[in-house]
C-alpha cells in the first residue's frame, strides 16, 4: 500500500504530463501536470475519447491503433494538439503500451515545446538584434569621422572663398554632412541610460493614444483592453512613449495603405508570471499587445524587421521598430511579432522587476 502511495506521489509531481488510456482510448488518469497543460481537470477528462482533446491526424490515429494491436512504443516530435478550451500547443509526446489487470492500456507521456521554443526563438532574436546594432555601431563610427572632416573642409573653403554666391555650394555641403549624421544618430537609437522612474504603463498608453487619435483625426479605432491589476513600475516614461508610438504609427500606416472596412488597432495590456526572457527568467512581467486588422507583413521581410532600415513601405525608413526594440532591450525587455492576412499583433514583454535571477 506505501508503495503505491509513493508511487501516486511522484506521479503527482512530475513535471512531464502523463495520461493513462485504456484499451478503448478512454482517459482513466492524468496527473496534475497533464491537467495544467490540457486546461482541464481530471474530473472533466475522466471518461472522454482521445479524439475529444487530442488532435491526431489519420497517419497518428493509425500509429496509435498499431502500438496498441503490437506492443511497440513509439515518439512523436513537434505535434499539435488543441485542448479542451480552444488552445493549440506544440508537444512532444510519448506511447507505451502496458498490461495490467484490467486488460490493455497505453501510457501517454507529454511534454510541451512551447515553452522552449519560445525561449530559443527570443535568444535568437536578441542574439540578431546585438549583431545588427554592434555592426551599426561600427559604421556609424567609420561614417562621422569623414564627414566631420568634410564639414569642417567645407567651413575653411567658405571662408576663402570672395564670392558670396559660390557660399551656395560649401552650405549644401554642410547641410547634408549634417543631415547624414543626423540620421547615423537616428540609426543608433538612444544614446543616453534609461531615466528610471515609477510609472504607469496605461498612462503611457493613454498619452500614445491621443497623439495617434490626434493625427488619425478618429479615422482608426483604437480599442482598450486594460488590465488593471498590473502594478507600476520603474521605466523611462519618454523612452517607452516613443516605443509604444513607433509600434502604433507602423500599424496605424499599415492600415491606412489597405483597404479597411473598419480600420481597427486593439490595445491590450496583462500580467505574466514566470516569464523567461532571453536568458533571464522574470517573476511578473507586463505584457502590452497592439492588434491591428491591416493585411499583415510580407514573409519575406518578417524575421527582418527590427534591423535597421529595414522597411516594408517604399516611403519608410525602417527605424522606427529598430528603435522600438534598442528601447524596450534597456529595459530587459522584448519586442515580439505574428502576422497574418487581417492580422499583425506586436508584443511588448518588460520586466515589471529588475532584480532577476539567472536561469543560466
């Protein structure tokens, strides 16, 4: 009797979700980690089919009929399946057939990807975004130094020149030796530490929404969905402006270039907990989504567009993302992007606490 209780017991602490089927692919037990990551309680799958929250092709439900007539265990890598409340989940999962005696059973072991996959695909992320701004920083330093020498040479042959109307040319000159390094400038985002102080990010939001509803001239509909339960916390107020703006201002143009019906941006605002970012992991971060139902990013450009002048308007500049990221990377954070015909969502994670610890 102690060792089935010992047995139970570690059942119950697994982390890996394990589900116990019978011969007619009937749940007859899963353990607290299957129930968390299928969204519902044993009582609710007791007695339900496989199919009724397992999503199995015809070439798994037939792997599946196979391992249970011959006894042979098998894997499947990277498999959806959708749970009982709508979601769909990326798993590994495992099949092993057992005999007991209540006849025939399989024992299914599950183990979520999401989670990792969303880690390695945020390290992949920042990893690219460290190139491009160090390869940025690096031309940006090889350009200002010949230009400051050519402002400087156009100053000194202005002065030597007599002829006033020939000061026409040494100003074009200067004028665009500036206007060049103005936008170097503007490639390497901001250049001075975070201002950190407590703020509230839906006064931020707010402020942003009346300067794109001033300029939509309530042509757009801004839709709010707050959540009010999210804390302050310490950020740079004027850096996160113009990160929240820079994202608002590309859907708002990406919209307003399509065909609309009702052309629509969902700002939407909730708490994480225990939210792995890069390589560190955060006890409670904020999470600001901006939904807009324009006609999505092109693929080709999609894994692209937080490097620098990258952009898929021919009149863009493609800095504004890139500064959006620099801005909410100074505050351990991550900019994230979906995109679908009808549909671009734009996730912005910032730690609402500083002091992490390393999941290193």
């Amino acid at each position: 009797m102690a060792k089935i209780e010992l047995h139970k017991q570690i059942l119950e602490n697994l982390s890996t979700a394990v589900v116990l089927l019978d011969e007619s692919m009937v749940v007859e037990y899963a353990n607290p980690a299957a129930e968390m990551l299928l969204e519902a309680s044993m009582r609710r799958l007791s007695q339900l089919n496989i199919a009724e929250w397992f999503s199995l092709c015809t070439v798994e439900q037939k792997d599946l009929q196979e391992c249970l007539a011959t006894g042979h265990p098998y894997t499947h890598r990277e498999a959806k399946i959708v749970t009982l409340s709508g979601a769909t989940l990326t798993v590994d999962y495992s099949i092993n057939p057992l005999i007991t005696p209540e006849g025939q059973q399989l024992l299914i072991e599950i183990e979520s990807r999401d989670r990792l996959m969303r880690i390695e695909r945020e390290e992949d992320l920042l990893t690219q975004h460290d190139t491009a701004r160090s390869l940025v920083r690096g031309l940006a330093h090889e350009i200002k130094n010949p230009l400051g020498g050519i402002r400087g040479a156009a100053q000194l042959l202005e002065r030597e020149l007599h002829d006033p109307s020939l000061h026409d040319y040494t100003h074009v000159i200067i004028e665009e030796a500036d206007r060049l390094r103005n936008l170097v400038d503007r490639l390497l985002g901001p250049r001075k530490l975070p201002n950190m102080k407590m703020i509230n990010i839906h006064a931020i939001l707010e402020r942003v929404c009346h300067l794109i509803e001033a300029e939509t001239k309530g042509e757009i509909l801004l839709q709010r969905d707050y959540d009010p339960s999210i804390p302050e916390f310490t950020g740079d107020a004027e850096q996160l402006i113009q990160a929240m703006l820079n994202i608002l201002r590309n859907s708002m143009q990406a919209i307003q270039s399509a065909d609309v019906d009702v052309p629509t941006i969902k700002i939407r605002t909730r708490a994480f907990r225990q939210v792995t970012l890069g390589a560190e992991k955060h006890r409670l971060v904020c999470s600001v989504e901006i939904i807009d139902n324009g006609p999505g990013i092109p693929e080709e450009i999609l894994s692209k567009i937080f490097y620098p002048m990258v952009s898929g308007r021919a009149e863009g500049t493609g800095l504004g993302l890139s500064i959006a990221q620099s801005i909410i990377n100074q505050h351990q954070g991550l900019i994230e992007c979906e995109t679908r015909p009808g549909e671009t969502r734009f996730q912005l994670l910032i730690p609402l606490e500083l002091n992490n610890e390393s999941t290193m």
